[in-house]
C-alpha cells in the first residue's frame, strides 16, 4: 500500500487502449522532470501544452505532439506531474510508457494516481470514489451526481453534519462537570434544538446518498417464476427490444440472460431466469439452480405469475422475503388478476408497465428528477446508518438520564462512523479494495 513517504515515480497509459486521435501518457513523482527532459529534451513552463518530440534513448523520435507539465503541489496527484499527449496507438503509448520505464518510473497500479492525489490530501475519498463514478456513469443523471459529489457536494454535507455532532458532544461532555444540573440540562431547548437538526441532516444526505447509489450501482432485479408464466416476455417488454427467446414451450429459458435497463436514468440490471419446477432433466436443474442462487443476491425478485392460471397453493407463501419480492400478475389481457398485492400487467399489451416501473424506481429509493443526489455507494450508506444509530442510542440515553459519558461515546463513535465516508478514518484494506476497481491510467 502507498503510503506519504512513497518515492516511486509511476507512469500509465490515461487513454484508454486502442486507436484513437489523442493518447495521453501521465508519469508522476519525484524523478518526472528527470524522465520528461530524457524524453521532450526540456520541460515545458507549467500548465501550458507546448509542442515537442519524444525521443528514445538514441534520440530517435517515437512521436511527436503535446507535453504538459504541472509542478508540485498544484497537480493532480500532489506530485509533479507530466503529461505525454501524443497519437492514439497503442504501439507509440506502449513505447512511451517503455521509455519512461527504462529512465526510472514503474508502471502505475489500477487506481494510483487518484489513491497518491487522496494521500497527499488533494481530494477526499468520496471525491475518489466520484471519479470512478463520474467514469463510470451510465446515464447523465448520474454523471451529474458523480460530478456534484467530485466537487466536494457530498463531502461538505458530511462534514457539516459531522461538525454538529461534535459540537453537541462538546455541549454534553461540559456538562459532566456539573452533574447536579443534570435534570435542567435534559430539559434545556438547546439539547432539542440541536437533535432535531442533526436529525433532519441524516434525513437529508440519506435520501440524497440512496438516490446517489442508486444512479451509480443501479438495481440488481431478477426475473423468476413458474415455467411459461411471461419472464422472458416481461424481460422484453422492459427492455425494448427481443433481448429473450419467447416460445410457448415449457423450459426454453436454460440459463440466466442479463440485461442492462435504464428506467428515467435510473440502471437496473435485469436477470432472467429458468421456470421453477421441479425436474430431473440436467441442463434444466441446473438452470432451475443457477436462477435460485440468483434470487437470493438480488435487490429485489419479480416473481411473475400467469394471471390466467393463478397461483398454486402455497406458491406465494413459500417465497422468501430477503430480497424483497414483487409479485407480478402476468397475462392480464386473458384474464383479471385476483384482489391481491403486487402489480398487474400484460407483457403482450404493455398494460401496467407503466406502474410497474414506478415500482421499481421506488424500490431503488429513486425519484425522476431529483436533482439533490450525491454519488455514493453502499459503504456510505452503510456508514451513515450506522452513525444514525449511534445518535438514536445517545438521544434514548439522554431521555434515560443515563451517564452523559455514555451519551459522549455514542456521538464519538457516531462522528467517526461519518469519518469513514471521507476517509478521516480508513483502513489500508479498504482504500486496497477502492482504488484497485479504478482503471490503470487513472
């Protein structure tokens, strides 16, 4: 893992591989302007693209085009930092990275530009996991997301609500020392004041963070039920194309079929699935396997059932609800679904559809429109619930009239949970696991 006092000098490829007009070599650290005179001949004044060959060790040109230079500390990385824009090849890129090697740099690892520009407090680790985001984007709802929590949106809000937490520890921990007070302190407007906002802060970044994870992981929904109930139809009817076979034959779905959907900006990923029944033929039991195991690692299961047959005894009942599961009443052009929960539809017509896609968007925490979303993944989420927790623990602690230090421990653990998102308090296996999804180059 890198630390602060790493002295490598690294270097990637920043341009995807492949042709191109433009290829971009970036080298970072210590040795760059070594490196970059060696092969421009001289470094270019700062954050100005001058012209310049790039020659080899026997001062043969490999390209020609553009050089960049961005001094220390005003880079990205917090290093001094130089960039190689030449032709978009990957024989020439190959040969530049090659050369910069044979004068001292290493090859980068997936992520460690944006990792050292996170060490060297460049930016904080939301702002690194919007990077990733903003890259990654499949729809332009969320690169606006990613984009805002880049700029540093999700971490101010986090840190706003991080300060308030710690000012009421503060306000509570003064108050130890005065135990006999204890009773006009609880009863205090300031105490109800500053919980009701620290309150209506978690309320706000969560509902922001869930439509921020939502845009960028998306929805995981998996399509299942009995043989010849729709599935595949309704895969189709929400992708809008014949993504699916759809035969009248029992069994014509074997394997799980993956299909990326976009619904208003929100992205699910769509799995179909084999009929449940049971069998002894081979290649369905193991489909009929593959499509359980997939049930059970959803976000959410649409168990389709053929309205015009209806349900067998116990059918329904016999689901589990962890994922959460929508009953789907298929084939209501052939017959009216039973006053039941769920959602009705006809794969064939495109009734219902459009409420069943609300349903969806409502099961992401997704609202069309929402401009108040901050990128975020499920290890926010999973920090700022757990902070919530704490500040519940110590407000039932504060009605209690338990020990004030307790109250203290609470908001403390509930303030470094907050750390997490922002990476004040991180793990050197947890940034291993972040930066190691980023590409080379990056």
């Amino acid at each position: 893992m890198l630390t602060r006092a790493d002295t490598d000098t690294i270097v990637a490829a920043a341009t995807p591989p492949g042709r191109g007009g433009i290829g971009i070599v970036r080298i970072s650290g210590p040795a760059t302007c070594a490196i970059g005179e060696a092969i421009v001949g001289r470094m270019p004044p700062p954050r100005y693209a001058s012209s310049a060959d790039f020659r080899d060790v026997k001062g043969q040109a490999i390209d020609s085009g553009l050089a960049l230079y961005f001094p220390a500390p005003r880079s990205f990385t917090g290093e001094d930092v130089l960039e190689l824009h030449g032709h978009g090849g990957p024989v020439v890129m190959d040969l530049l990275v090659a050369r910069a090697i044979e004068l001292g740099a290493r090859m980068a690892r997936p992520g460690e530009f944006t990792e050292r520009a996170f060490l060297n407090d460049k930016i904080d680790l939301a702002q690194a996991e919007a990077i990733a985001d903003l890259i990654g984007a499949g729809s332009a709802e969320a690169a606006r997301a990613a984009l805002g929590s880049l700029a540093g949106e999700f971490s101010r809000e986090v840190a706003a609500l991080a300060q308030r937490i710690m000012e009421l520890r503060v306000f509570i921990e003064a108050a130890i020392d005065f135990p006999d007070e204890d009773a006009e302190f609880l009863e205090s407007a300031e105490v109800r004041v500053r919980l009701a906002d620290i309150e209506a802060r978690f309320e706000s970044i969560g509902q922001a963070a869930r439509q921020g994870r939502a845009l960028s992981e998306g929805l995981s929904v998996v399509i299942a039920g009995r043989p010849n109930a729709g599935k595949s139809s309704l895969l189709n009817a929400l992708a809008g194309h014949p993504a699916a076979i759809v035969t009248e034959f029992p069994g014509t779905t074997r394997d799980v079929l993956r299909e990326k959907i976009v619904i208003d900006g929100l992205p699910l990923h769509v799995i179909d699935t084999a009929g449940l029944r049971e069998s002894s033929e081979a290649i369905e039991e193991e489909g009929i396997r593959r499509a359980r195991a997939e049930m059970r690692r959803a976000d959410l299961v649409l168990y389709v059932v053929d309205a015009s047959i209806g349900a067998a005894a116990g059918e329904l009942e016999s689901l589990r609800q962890d994922p959460p599961v929508l009953t789907v009443w298929n084939k209501i052009d052939l017959a009216a679904p039973p006053a039941a929960a769920g959602v009705a539809i006809s794969a064939l017509t495109g009734a219902g559809l459009p409420a069943l896609r609300e349903r969806l968007k409502a099961a992401a925490g997704y609202r069309s429109g929402d401009a108040g979303a901050y990128s975020a993944r499920r290890r926010h989420l999973d920090a700022l619930e757990r902070a919530r927790r704490l500040l519940e623990s110590a407000k039932a602690r504060l009605a209690e009239r338990a020990a004030f230090e307790l109250v203290a421990e609470d908001l403390r653990l509930a303030q470094r949970a907050l750390g997490e998102i922002t990476g004040e308090v991180t793990s050197d296996d947890l940034l291993g696991s972040i930066f190691s999804s980023f590409c080379i180059g990056k």
